[in-house]
C-alpha cells in the first residue's frame, strides 16, 4: 500500500509542473481520499428559450386577387335591322327572357319595377366564373334603354346603352339599332377574363338579340344596303 501511495505522490507531481502548484486550467483535481484523479464535468448549461423571430406574410388568394386598376374596355356597334323601333325595343326591355338567348346568361329575374326604373339580377357564367349581379336599368320607351351594374364583386363597372332610331327612309318597319358597352374588372385575377367576355359576350350580344327577334317577329324585312358600324377601344 505505502509503494502505491508513493506513485500516486509522484504522478500529482508531474501533473502539477513547475513551482508546485497545479497548473490552471488543466481541469484536474485530486481526490484524497482514494488518491485518485478525476476530471470535472462541465456544468450544464439552462436551456436557451426558442427565439421567435417573424416571419413575412405569405401571399394569399386575396392578394393575388387585390385591385390591379384593370383597363376598362369600350366596344360600340350600329345596324339598320328589318324590325320597327318597337319591336326592338320590346326585345331589350324584356329582361326576364335575357336568359333565354343572351351569351353566357344563367339566369335573369325582375326585383322591382317602377316607371321608367327596373331592377333586375342576372347571372352570368363563363367558365370559372359564375357572377350573380344586380343592374339598373332606365327605360325611355321607344327610344332608349341603360342599364347599369350596381352590385358585383368582380366588375368595377358595366354599363350598356341601346338606342333605337328611324331606319331607312320610307321604311317604317326598320330602325337603327345602336349598341354601346363599357366594362372594367375589378381585379387581376378576373381582368384575365376580359378577352373571353369581349370576345363571348359583348361582341355577339347585338346578332343575339336579332335573332331572339327573328323568332318573336318573324324573318325581318329586307334591308338595302345594310348598314353595319362597329368598333372596339380600350381606355
């Protein structure tokens, strides 16, 4: 036992180096009373909370469908037709048969009617949209028909504007027929739309009512020579 005693003096004495004295930091200590050597643990450290750090939104359905100020497109047409004033405008005017013949049009019901003034809502489809709104529209019999959009949640504006004028001299059974329509989407998503409903809807709406006409009244007169304006403009 003393032998045993007598390295262990010897190698804490080589450990401790010059002067006697451990050196720092050689994170030794001696343990008298086994006379053995033992290196420390590391304290533990306190766990460290999770830090939040924020983080941007992300980008949602509505912000792609945010107000782009989409261009609001124009699109105006005239044609002598074989029908009376009258006759076209009983076509027009009659709205709840809209969905019987208008491009694209679902459905178009009658919400209120006073003179000169009716309200009416017409669903429009075209694929992926399916667009339910509300249109006021002043009647000036004979002559005049505006509607214009009052609700919607994907038009900013819509507005159409039919006239009904005398047609050919010494004809009383035809009339010019002036079409107007101006349109603005609301928003990015569904101004990608707008070729399709210039292209489906607005552009063939006034050769619709003709024929909705044809079937009401019959084969038009015969007009020469025919008379047919149009054009388109963007703002």
């Amino acid at each position: 036992m003393a032998g045993s005693g007598c390295r262990g003096a010897a190698l804490l004495r080589a450990l401790r180096g010059a002067g006697g004295r451990p050196r720092p930091g050689d994170g030794t200590r001696y343990l008298s009373s086994c006379g053995i050597l033992a290196t420390p643990q590391a304290p533990k450290r306190p766990p460290v909370a999770p830090v939040w750090v924020p983080q941007p939104p992300a980008r949602t359905f509505l912000n792609l469908a945010a107000p782009l100020g989409a261009r609001r497109m124009e699109y105006a047409e005239a044609r002598v037709l074989g029908y009376s004033m009258e006759q076209m405008y009983n076509v027009v005017a009659n709205v709840e048969s809209y969905q019987l013949f208008v491009p694209w049009c679902n459905r178009s019901k009658i919400l209120s009617c006073r003179k000169g003034l009716t309200r009416a809502e017409l669903e429009v489809g075209f694929p992926p949209i399916v667009e339910c709104y509300v249109s006021e529209i002043s009647l000036t019999p004979q002559h005049q028909i505006r509607a214009v959009c009052s609700d919607s949640r994907i038009f900013s504006h819509l507005e159409t504007l039919w006239r009904f004028s005398p047609g050919l001299p010494g004809q009383p059974d035809t009339c010019t027929l002036d079409f107007y329509v101006s349109f603005e989407f609301k928003s990015m998503l569904h101004s990608h739309l707008a070729n399709l409903f210039f292209n489906e809807v607005v552009k063939q709406m006034v050769t619709a009512f003709e024929r909705w006409a044809e079937k009401m009244y019959g084969p038009q007169t015969a007009v020469h020579p025919q008379k047919c304006l149009q054009a388109a403009r963007c703002m």
